[in-house]
C-alpha cells in the first residue's frame, strides 16, 4: 500500500459497514468532504461534501464479499456494460467491479482529494474473452465530484468495448425527475429494448430501466432534496435506472430499499459501443455537481 495523505487511511467492510467479510476500503475525510472507496472495483461507496448529505445511495442490504458486487455508488462497469451482446453466458457488466484494484496515487490538498486505481485483464479471463486490456481511474472529491476512466487495449486484435460508470444517486423515487436526455428517444430494457420516446421529463411510477444513446450533455436529477447536475466526455450514453417495487422484491440487495435511489448512469454502450483498436486508449470523464 502506498503511503496515505493525511486524513485518509485504510478500513475495512466490517468497521465501517457491519459486514460479516472485511473487504478493505480506503476512508478520507478532508477539508472538503468524506468519502468511502472499496478497492473492490475502485467503487467509490460514498461522497459527501463537509454540509451537505451524501450523494450516492449504499444499499443498508449490500453485500461485502470477495467477488459480489456491491450495490451501490459508483460501480465500474467494464470491458462490457450489461449483458455480454457476444456471449451472454459472461457475467453481467464485465469482469472489472468483481476484482480488487491497485491503488497506485492518494493526495489531498486545499482543492481536495485525489485517488488513482489501476487493474490489468487477469490470465484467468482469456479464456472466455480473448482480449488484453487495461484501466485505470481517477477519482478528484471536493465540493463536487469528478471521475477519469481510461480503458486501454492491450492485444493484438480491436476490443469490442462498452463500459458505464453505474452511479446509484440517493434520491426519493416518488419526488424524483430527469431532465437533458436529448431528443427523448431511447431503448426500453422493459420491453425487450423497443425503441420509444419520452415525451416529457423522466419520472419514476414502477420499473424503469432505459437507454439513451448518443446523449451526451449535462443531466439533471431533482432528487426529492435538491437537484444534481450529471455531465460527462467520452460517456455519450445515459442509462438511467430503478427496479421499482415488484422487481425489488427479488433483489435480496435492495428489497424495500427501491424507493431511496435512481441510476443515472453515463458510459459508452449499445449503438454508442467502441471497437478499439490494438495498442489505443479511450478516456471518459464524468463530472457531478450541485447546480
């Protein structure tokens, strides 16, 4: 472990969050705002700047173990977001978020707090998806929220490749909205992906689960509390998520706990998936903020 800056240190699942495993995690609290970070996925679990509440949603049911997602803030979502378009026996949302990352940078100054992670494919993998690649994220936390993804094709053949930064934002579903989703059309994962457009600001009445490609731009959540601006470069796609009650039901992480997020995801994935060449990166930024 690299030496931490003052105000960060290293914890645990079972300190922090009464987990029955102690997956680490890595707490700073700074000048700016607290946040939590699972090297699990280089998952940031939550970010609040000092005054304000937390912005991101952690699961009261989410599972600390090694190899299960956790449900919950910000989850990295690659070499492949969702269901594997060319083998859907993968598991779902690539192998990335299951793995523990390296932290490579840790620094806080009057700006705020910057954390560097880093993962390479694993042997183990090439089996099932014959491509090399590599990541790398930066997280900077201070009055707001900023995270850099650079993915890299490390084989001798072009990756197929989509990704999203899964972000579930705490937010009250019957009170909440989203607006800046471009011209309103999008694919209805409810429906099997049909095509559909959205005729006015996006609410939440039951399952919601659709993509906006090719969006781009700021979005903007009211929460309930207030509003969040969502932005981003290199991430054109918008998914923007909640199970809804019925659905909830089956899901032993969020169960009755539906009704305290939405997803508004940004990446590249579906019409927006990248074909990237041997030896070439793609960067992502994601930028939130009280507007």
């Amino acid at each position: 472990m690299i030496d931490l800056p003052r105000g960060v240190r290293v914890s645990d699942s079972r300190i922090e969050y009464g987990s029955e495993q102690a997956l680490p995690l890595i707490v700073a609290d700074t000048a700016q705002c607290r946040a939590v970070f699972a090297l699990q996925g280089a998952q940031l679990l939550s970010f609040a700047p000092v005054g304000d509440e937390d912005w991101l949603w952690l699961s009261p049911k989410a599972v600390f173990s090694d190899g299960a997602a956790i449900r919950g803030g910000i989850p990295l979502c690659l070499p492949w977001f969702g269901v594997n378009r060319r083998d859907a026996t993968l598991p779902k949302h690539g192998f990335a978020r299951q793995r523990e990352w390296q932290l490579l940078e840790a620094s806080s100054d009057e700006d705020g707090l910057v954390l560097r992670f880093a993962i390479e494919s694993a042997p183990d993998e090439q089996a099932r998806f014959p491509w090399m690649y590599s990541a790398q994220v930066v997280y900077r936390l201070g009055r707001e929220l900023a995270c850099e993804l650079v993915i890299c094709n490390r084989s001798q053949q072009s990756l197929p490749l989509s990704f999203a930064m899964h972000s579930y934002f705490a937010a009250e579903t019957a009170a909440a909205s989203v607006q800046g989703l471009g011209t309103g059309d999008y694919l209805d994962n409810t429906q099997g992906l049909a095509k559909c457009r959205l005729s006015t600001v996006q609410r939440f009445d039951g399952e919601v689960d659709r993509v906006f490609e090719q969006v781009g731009g700021v979005q903007e959540l009211a929460t309930g509390k207030g509003s969040l601006a969502i932005a981003g470069q290199g991430c054109d796609t918008v998914v923007v998520w909640n199970p809804g009650a019925t659905l909830a039901e089956k899901m032993d992480d969020v169960a009755e706990h539906y009704n305290e997020y939405i997803c508004v995801e940004r990446g590249m994935a579906f019409a927006d998936e990248l074909l990237l060449a041997p030896g070439s990166c793609h960067r992502a930024h994601m930028r939130v903020w009280r507007p």
